[in-house]
C-alpha cells in the first residue's frame, strides 16, 4: 500500500503520528495487537480502508 501511495514508512510515521519503530514492527507483520485509532489514522493517511490493509492468515 505504500509503494501504491509513493511513500515511504518515514513519511506515513510523521503523517500519523506513530514511530518508526512501532510501524516496521506492523509493517513486518510483528505486532499482535493494533489501536483502533493508531488504524484509523493510517487508512486516513493512505485513504484507504481497514480491509485493504489487513489478512486473515491460517
């Protein structure tokens, strides 16, 4: 979705207010649980929906 977007992880950590650190641990498919606010501002940032960003996996 970034690349879609032509941003970078820097870029959408200073957009929404998130560290970098916090949003690679996300990104890298690392962290067990997510805010609802913290996910609402980055579908606001990538205009985009919750669906488009997350994956059911088995």
């Amino acid at each position: 979705m970034l690349a879609a977007r032509g941003m970078t992880l820097t870029q959408l950590s200073e957009l929404v207010g998130v560290s970098l650190v916090n949003l690679s641990v996300l990104k890298n498919d690392r962290a067990r649980a997510i805010r609802f606010s913290t996910l609402t501002a980055i579908c606001r940032a990538l205009d985009c929906s919750v669906g488009e960003l997350l994956v059911l996996r088995d």
